[in-house]
C-alpha cells in the first residue's frame, strides 16, 4: 500500500470536512456572534464531544484497532467479525446507560464544566436543555468509531474520512433552515448534532456491508457473554487507561472550559472560534497520518518486524515535521487576517477578531507539539503499551494546571491556549523520549540536514506573513468582504509557493517522502 497515496485520500477527504467546518463556524458566527447564547451551547456541546473522544475516536481507536488487527492477521475473517459483534453489544448496552445518565443529570454535567454559567439562570437553562438533546450524540459517534476502525483495519480510509462533512452539513442546514422557524434559534444546533451522528453512522454501516463486517446485534445475546469473549477482555483492559491517556488535551480543555466560564462574557466563544481553526491542521495532518499509521504499526509488531515499525514511525514524523511548522507559523503570525476574513461578519466584531486571534496565536505554540502527539502516542498503542502515555498523560495534566495558574491572570482566556501548547509540547518531547530509550524507534540518517532546510523554510515564510499582516487593515477591510477573501487567497497562494521553493533551492526533495507499507 502506497502510504503517502493514502494520505493524500484521506486528508482530501479530511480537508473537505474541515472546509465544510469551517463553512459552518463562519455561519454560526455571523448568525449568533460570541456571546452568552453560543458560550452556552459551546459548554452543552463540550461534553458529548469529551466522551466521544473517551469512549469513542481516541480512547477506542488506539485500543481497538491493535487488537483487531492482530485477530484479523492470525484468527481469520469470522474471528474478527465475532469480536466486532460483541463490541458492538457492549459499546450498545454501555453508552444508552450513559446517555440515560447524562440526560437526567445535566445540571449537575453542566455545572461542573462551567459552574460561572451559573450566575445567569438563562443561559444555564439553556446549557442543560442543549445537553439533554446532544448527550445521545455519544451512543451514535461510538458506533460510529466503531465502524470506522473496522474499515482502517480493513484498508478502507475513504469513508471514515468524509463522514464528518454530514455533520458539517447538519450544521449548515439547521442553521440557515430550521433556526429562523424557532422561538430559541441557538437550539438548531443542538438538534444538527443529533442529526449529524444518525447521518455519519448510516455510512459507516454501509461500508462495513462492503466489507462483510456488519455487525449482528442479537438482543437475546446479554452483555455478561459479550464480555465474556477474550478480545473483549483485553480491549476494555487497554481502553481505560486509554481513555485517560489520549483525551488529555480534551480534559485540559474541559477544565479551560470552567475557568473562561468565569471570565468575561464571550470567553469560552473565542476559545471555541480559535479551536476549530487550531484542529483544521490537527485533524488535516495528525489525524490522518495517526489514522493510516496505526493499522500498519500494529501490522508490523503482530509480524514482530521491528525495522518496519521504526521506518513508519521515522516517515510520519519526517512528514508531520514538513506541513506541521508551516501550519504553526502561520498560526502564530498569520492569526488576526485568517480570523477577520473568516469570521469577522455580522455579530461577530472587530473585538472578537482580537480575542480570537490572541488565542489563536497562543495554539500555535503548541500545534507541533498536538500533531506530533497523535503520531507518537500510536507508536506505544499498536505495541499495546498503555501504561507509558498514561504516566505521561498525568505529567502533562499537572504541567497544564501550573501553566493556567501563571498565564490566566495576566492572559486571560488567551493562557488558557498557551497553556494546553505548552503541556501538548511537554506531552511529545517525553513520548518521542519512551520512544527512543524502548528503542522502538530508530531515527533514519539526515534528519539535521532536514531540520536546517525546514527552518530556513519557517524564517521566510514567517517574515512574509508578519509583512502582509502589516500590510492591510484586515478588520477595515471588512467593508469590502468579497476583497478581503480574495486578497487572503492570493496572499497564501504566495506564502505556500515561498515555503515549497525555499524547501526546493534549500536541496530538499519530494522522494524522499514516498513510502509503502508492507
């Protein structure tokens, strides 16, 4: 398999989903601004989306898909399709006692996420009321995981990519169709993420039919057989720790969450406003290198061939390394004209513009540090070490929290973000480090040569964006809309040619980024 052909499939399909994202950020803040309304349902919306990350894509994934893997490559298709049938069972029965939970205790979910909603019966009514629509969200993007590890087990990338643009589209919809026909608009949102998870998992399933891995959900089987298969044992053993290992970033987040809920009005709005466009590179580049990466890490431990293992580790690195730093500079220095051009409309003011970007600014400290971590905390997952990122996980916690006390009283909502850069840096600098001392990973020759090239790349490249930002006036030149959007295009146009040519008169060559799995 053509590794860097697949990447290329799935992050088209990734970068349709975050462009129809973004789609959907740029209407919601022009339709409802940042204010109490949007902090309310970004608080209702933060926890189906930690759990989903729990109980579902992060957690799930890195401790699913190793062992399915290695009963795919040593038990045959009916093994692994009767592991996929109990999962399935458990994953039913497990998360309807949880959304039941969750809908009868939302008050109680949403005052610990944000206890200073609290102070304006509103807006905290309103926070429960999005809760309890959203909280089943989680049964459907569990099932929805599952699938999807099922089709990257099985090779299939293309479907698990592109899911995640129907709940982009359930967004667009509920907002420009069903939000005007309601007496309290912002709850279109919420019904759109309900939506969105029947839409996303009704084409997974329709993948899994391809594959023949449709799982068959017997209601007389009970949970106490499902759990008692073996791959069930050693799936939910791995994915506790998991859960907590690799939702370290969510949690920080969750806590963020609290802390901007006691902050000024709109806080919690702008952390979310800069976070969608923080995870556009994220999910663009971590999330598809870690995605196609896994299955074939835990091909190659399964087939114990150890030179494999430590080769695709080597070129995701080497790639995330090449479209990663580009991404952070332009984070960084190219914040406040990639906020007012896409945001900067209707409610959403020149003051938000500043909040926003302050924030944005703070992600790119850490966006290396985020994407590097969702390529080396696999390198441990498809080993089936657990205990490893967990010790870390807790490490970068603690790192996180001390960063809040210094930041947040002088930064505001903006230490928040550098806080999470700074634990997410922490958490790869001492994953990269088990790493090496395991010897698990290996490094490959010229990676100082390559280090060199690319930072003369980032200095240019960084130069430029901090001309153009000088430039214009990017929040006055909202009075020209259709100039502004333009005038963004062709200046990243220009910055992406001045990076790639940098890259090239600096000996740097596209070949040596071409890479197969066995």
């Amino acid at each position: 398999m053509n590794l860097l052909r697949t990447l290329c499939t799935v992050t088209g399909f990734t970068l349709l989903s975050r462009i129809t994202g973004l789609a959907r950020e740029v209407l919601i803040a022009r339709t409802f601004g940042a204010c109490l309304y949007t902090d309310a349902f970004n608080v209702a919306f933060r926890i189906p989306n930690l759990l989903r990350r729990l109980s579902a894509e992060g957690a799930f994934s890195q401790a699913f898909v190793p062992i399915l893997s290695e009963f795919k490559s040593q038990n045959g298709h009916d093994a692994t399709r009767t592991l996929v049938d109990a999962t399935s069972i458990v994953l039913i029965w497990v998360l309807v006692s949880l959304s039941t939970l969750g809908i009868f205790g939302s008050g109680f979910v949403v005052w610990i996420v944000a206890s200073g909603l609290h102070n304006n019966d509103q807006v905290f009514v309103l926070a429960v009321t999005m809760t309890r629509i959203m909280f089943p969200y989680i049964l459907l993007i569990s099932l929805t995981a599952l699938a999807s590890s099922v089709l990257n087990t099985y090779r299939n990338f293309s479907l698990p990519a592109f899911s995640p643009v129907l709940l982009n589209v359930s967004f667009i919809f509920s907002a420009l169709v069903v939000a005007p026909h309601l007496d309290t608009p912002i709850y279109a949102l919420a019904f759109a993420v309900l939506a969105g998870g029947v839409l996303q998992l009704l084409m997974q399933l329709i993948g899994l039919k391809r594959v023949q891995m449709m799982p068959r959900i017997r209601l007389k089987l009970n949970l106490a057989r499902a759990l008692a298969h073996p791959g069930i044992k050693r799936v939910l053993w791995k994915m506790m720790p998991a859960s907590f290992a690799v939702s370290v970033a969510q949690l920080s987040l969750i806590i963020n969450t609290n802390i901007a809920s006691h902050l000024a009005p709109g806080s919690v709005s702008w952390l979310s406003y800069a976070d969608r466009l923080m995870e556009f590179p994220t999910a663009l580049l971590g999330g598809a290198l870690g995605t196609i990466l896994l299955p074939s890490l835990s091909k190659a431990h399964v087939e114990a061939d150890g030179a494999e293992y430590s080769a695709l580790l080597d070129w995701g690195l080497r790639l995330t390394f090449l479209l990663a730093a580009p991404s952070a500079v332009a984070l960084f220095f190219y914040a406040e004209p990639l906020t007012a051009t896409l945001f900067n409309y209707g409610r959403f003011s020149g003051h938000d513009v500043a909040m926003v970007s302050h924030t944005l600014a703070a992600y790119g400290v850490g966006l290396l540090g985020l994407i590097l971590t969702k390529i080396l905390a696999p390198g441990f997952y498809a080993k089936q070490d657990i205990k490893t990122p967990v010790k870390i996980a807790l490490i970068v916690i603690g790192v996180t929290q001390l960063c809040n006390v210094v930041f947040v009283p002088y930064l505001a909502h903006s230490g928040l973000a550098l806080s999470i850069s700074i634990g997410a840096c922490v958490n790869a600098l001492l994953l990269f480090t088990g790493l090496r001392q395991r010897s698990i990973y290996i490094p490959s020759v010229g990676w100082g040569t390559f280090f060199v090239q690319l930072s003369g790349a980032c200095i240019a490249l960084a130069s430029a964006m901090r001309w153009f930002t000088q430039l214009f006036d990017w929040v006055a030149l909202g009075r020209y809309s259709g100039m502004r959007i333009t005038i963004l295009i062709i200046t990243l146009l220009i910055l992406s040619t001045l990076y790639f040519v940098m890259l090239f008169l600096m000996g740097l060559k596209h070949t040596n980024f071409y890479r197969y799995a066995k």
